[in-house]
C-alpha cells in the first residue's frame, strides 16, 4: 500500500530530461521536511514553511491523498490513459519521496509492470533511501534524479547525505544525475563547496542546478544568480518549466 497525491500527463518541467512529454506519479509522504527552502502554506490557521511540493510532503493533507492497495486498479488506470494520449510516454514517480515506498508490493509491481511495457521510469528521489538492488532489480532499470539537499533545505547534513545510499544509486542504476535546488544566497556562501563534497561520494555523476521556486516570482529572484554559477562552474542550467508556464508545482 502507498499513497499518491496526484497523477497526471505533462511536460518533465526539470533536469535532464526537461521538455519531454511525461506522465506523473507524485506520492504521499516524506522524511525530510526542508523547511529552509521557504515555501509559505497554512494549515488550520498554522502558517508553515517547508518544500514547494508541501501538500505532498506534509502529513496535514495526508486526507487529500489516495490510497493505492491494488496494483491492478492502478495498472489499468494507466493503461487506459495511455491510450488516451495515443503513446506511451516516460513515467516520472516523484513526491514527498516515492523511494520510501520502494519495498512495498504493490508499488514495486506497477514500476515491474511499467518497466516491462518498455516504459522509462524517471525517480525524483533526496537520495537518502537505501534501496536493495538485487531483492528488487526492477530499480535497476530506472533513472534516478538526485535532488540530494543542501544547507538551504534546513535539513541537517547527517540527515540530508546518506553516502552507501547514493553510491548504490549511482553502481546499480541505469542511469543517474545530481539535481541540486540552490538560491542566489547559497551561489554566494557555501553551494560549491557542498557540491563538491557530493561529488567526492559521486564522482561520474552529471550535475544540473535549478533555482529554488514555487512561483514565477521566486525564481525570477534566483534564476539569474544560478544561471551564471552553473556557467562558472561547467554545470548544467536546469529551468523549471512547469512553474515558468503554469506558476504552480502542482498538477503540472
């Protein structure tokens, strides 16, 4: 049994494959709450600060979620909307943190089942689930987003970084990069060092960074600044489309 927030058919707005058509899983439920990155939201008169994709992080909306205990249901359900769009299209299972659920039986029989349509599976995972390769080999026909989390996050570091974690990801995988969420306060204090620390754990990985935003406004504020790091650096510039278009994270 797991829990999904939401699905839907879009475009992959992040990383190294932004701009391909994509149809999204986005689970219920996180270990990190990442309360450094700012995003401002109200629960019962509460104000809170935590990730953009708080309604999936936080357990306030756990209520809002659904629960999937038949693998079949969900199977279908899929099918029947790929027909819809006429194709299949990548798979992006994203949270909260999807690899939480990595182990559950009826999570891992609908990503077998989707590997085995000739589908490609994209995780957008924090990196810090340790997942057994040879129990669930299907994982290693996966591509794995590393959205590994920085001091801004609010996380501390013995929390955010789990090396045999990453390592497995990187030995084990198809295929994976780092996708760090940085700000223009972070390009100008600590981002490159603690990049390079990951990249002494993960050394062959691509690296992308985005600026941090769950609106247009915020990342108008941090694009610029993130932009030219990743050029001093020879990083990769990752936008975030689906906010540029839509000024949401969800459901888009």
């Amino acid at each position: 049994m797991f829990y999904l927030t939401e699905q839907f058919f879009s475009i992959q707005g992040e990383g190294k494959y932004a701009g391909v058509p994509s149809y999204f899983l986005r689970t219920g439920g996180c270990n990190l709450s990442c309360p450094g990155f700012g995003a401002t939201y109200e629960v019962d008169g509460e104000v809170r600060y935590g990730c953009d994709t708080y309604f999936a992080v936080d357990s306030a909306y756990a209520r809002q979620w659904s629960r999937v205990d038949d693998s079949t249901v969900l199977m279908e359900k899929l099918q029947q909307e790929f027909e819809i769009i006429g194709y299949k299209p990548d798979v992006v299972i994203t949270g909260g943190e999807p690899l939480m659920y990595y182990n559950d039986k009826t999570f891992y029989t609908i990503v077998n089942w989707l590997i085995e349509e000739g589908i490609r599976i994209t995780f957008e995972t924090n990196g810090t689930i340790e997942i057994d390769f040879d129990k669930f080999p299907a994982y290693k026909n996966c591509v794995f987003a590393l959205s590994i989390k920085l001091a801004n996050s609010g996380e501390p570091a013995s929390k955010r970084i789990v090396p045999q974690a990453l390592k497995n990801l990187q030995n084990y995988s198809k295929e994976t990069f780092l996708k760090f969420t940085i700000d223009k306060n972070l390009v100008e204090t600590t981002a490159i060092d603690e990049i390079n620390e990951i990249r002494k754990i993960l050394p062959r990985l691509e690296v992308f960074c985005m600026p941090v935003g769950e609106s247009r406004d915020t990342i108008w504020k941090n694009d610029r600044a993130v932009f030219e790091f990743c050029m001093k650096h020879n990083f990769r510039y990752s936008d975030r489309l689906h906010i540029r278009v839509f000024d949401t994270t969800q459901g888009v």
